[in-house]
C-alpha cells in the first residue's frame, strides 16, 4: 500500500517558512557563492581539458541553484550574503597547483555540500514546497558527486583505501574496510527499526498509522532480506537479529500516537545520514554505491510524505514561522 494514499488533502501553506528553514535559504545561499567562486578560481589552473569540462557542468549546476535560492529569498524578504565576483581570473597559469590537488578540493567541497543540504532537508519541515526544492538540490549534488569520483578514478586520482579482509576471492572490485562496516550498519540500523516497528503496532490506536506501521515493516523486511543476501554473497558478518515480539502488559493508553510517531521520524531521519555516509564512503565498489542510493532516493521520498502524514494529524513540531510573506 502506498502511504500517499493515507495523506488527505490539506491546504498547503507554502507562502510562510520557520525560522530554520529563513537560515537554510541563507547558508545554503552562502555555501553556493563560495563553491561557485571555488570553482572559478581552479578553473584558471586546470590542464586537463575533460576536467574543466566536468568543472564547467559543475559551476552550471552551481548558478541555478543559486537563481531559485535568491528567488526564494526575494519571495520571503530573506537578507542575503553579499554576492561574490562574477568571475575569477589569472593571467597566468601555475604548475605547482595540479589537476589531482584541484579534484580533491573540489571532492571535500562537494562532501560538505552534501552535508549541508542534508541537515536542511532534516529541518526543512514547515514548507512542503521549500523541502521538495532542497531534495532535488541533493540529489542534483549526488550527482555531481557521483560524477566527480568516478572521473578521479579514471584519472587516477583517487587513493588506495583499506580492504576488507576476506577468505573469498572476489570477482570484480573488492570491498573497503568502510564499505564493509555500512553493509553490516544498514542490516543493524533495520532490524533495530523493525523491532521497534513490531512494538508499536501492539500499541497504536490511529487506523491508518497502524497501516502506515504495517507498509513500513513490509518495506523494511525486503530490504533487510536484500542486505542480508549481500552479505552472505561478501562474507560479511551478520549481527544477531531481535528476539521474536511478545505481549506486553504495558497499558496501551500509556504510549501516545503522537509519541510513536516522532520517535519513527526521529529513526527515518537516522536513516538519511546513514544513507548519505555510505554514498560517500563507498570507494570501491560500484554496484553498492547505487544500492546506497536507491536506499537514500527510497527514504527520501518516504520520509516526505510521513512528515506530510504527521502535519496532516498534528504530531510534528511547530516551529516559529519566520516574518511575513510578501503578498
């Protein structure tokens, strides 16, 4: 079942934001001068011609984010970062500044893009359309990464990172120390989520938040049986799964709709970061770096619309709105 089914049709309030989602406009804005400006100055000591041109597409992607962020700072009376120089140049071009040093400052500069809007989408959560914006940015930004790393490989700029010592001889790219341990995480983080899940069926009274409860642990149980398969397949160590569910004499009227729903929000967004840290600790191999961000396009689209569900019945957190909206 799909939980957007469950959501009903709400007037949308998307002329107002909080005031974390005015500074969201802000930093992301400041972050986006700053990386637009990063890229300019390098641009100016590149030798390798398909490495501007990735530059380039970078800087693009860079400028019209930040044309429907001033937009949005315009829209909600935002006072704005000064804007930097339209453009950076030398005249001359200098040997010691390489093309290897350039990829891994520009690497460590996408690494805290992504950060940043992905604590503005976890505090994004008055202004639905605001959210959907800084989503797309993100994925926008994977993108982009995913670009610039396969591009160092085939450069060879990337490093030699630890392996995961193994009796099994693979087949294609071996795994990293990193990307043995989220394996082994992403299985924990779900049966822990499961668990809970099973616990507070028992103890919800809302119709449709037993359903939406129900369609997650579905979710959940084939992308632990998913996880699990890749393990087995890469000799990774399985961690003990949770004890059966028992019944409990707890009195059920002691534990809150409102209460179970926020801890779930709480552990969705403990997902999100968790997806995220795989992505970009995924080095080696390739085919778990798309599961990764399968999983992260999946909760991304999840979360979205619980947070949605949870407005819809009055759970979530009313933050401060921010001024008032221009007419």
């Amino acid at each position: 079942m799909d939980i957007i089914s469950l959501i009903k049709k709400v007037k949308k309030r998307d002329d107002i934001i909080d005031i974390q989602e005015a500074y969201n406009i802000y930093g992301l804005l400041r972050a986006r001068y700053v990386s637009t400006q990063t890229v300019q100055l390098f641009k100016n000591f590149v030798h390798d011609v398909d490495w501007e041109v990735v530059l380039e597409k970078f800087q693009k992607d860079f400028e019209n984010q930040i044309d429907n962020l001033q937009k949005l700072g315009e829209k909600f009376r935002i006072i704005m970062p000064n804007r930097p120089p339209v453009d950076v140049k030398f005249a001359t071009r200098l040997n010691d500044i390489t093309d290897d040093y350039i990829y891994k400052k520009i690497y460590h500069d996408l690494v805290a893009q992504l950060m940043s809007l992905s604590h503005a989408v976890r505090t994004t959560s008055t202004n639905d359309n605001l959210r959907n914006i800084i989503i797309e940015d993100l994925k926008i930004h994977f993108e982009d990464f995913d670009i610039l790393y396969k591009f160092g490989k085939l450069k060879g700029w990337e490093e030699t990172y630890p392996t995961y010592k193994t009796a099994i001889i693979q087949e294609k790219e071996q795994l990293s120390v990193s990307e043995a341990f989220h394996i082994w995480d992403h299985i924990v983080m779900r049966y822990e989520q499961l668990e809970i899940i099973g616990i507070f069926s028992s103890f919800a009274h809302d119709t449709e938040f037993k359903v939406i409860l129900q369609h997650g642990s579905y979710v959940y149980n084939k992308q632990i049986k998913k996880l699990e398969e890749l393990a087995l397949k890469l000799n990774v160590p399985l961690p003990n799964r949770a004890a059966l569910p028992v019944t409990t004499p707890i009195d059920p009227e002691m534990i809150t709709d409102r209460f179970m729903y926020r801890i779930i929000l709480s552990w969705q967004l403990s997902a999100l970061d968790a997806h995220l840290r795989a992505i970009i600790e995924t080095i080696r191999n390739e085919s778990l770096r798309r599961l990764w961000t399968g999983l992260l396009d999946a909760e991304l689209a999840y979360y979205d619309k619980y947070l949605k569900y949870g407005k819809m019945k009055g759970w979530t957190r009313v933050v401060p709105i921010f001024g008032e909206p221009v007419t």
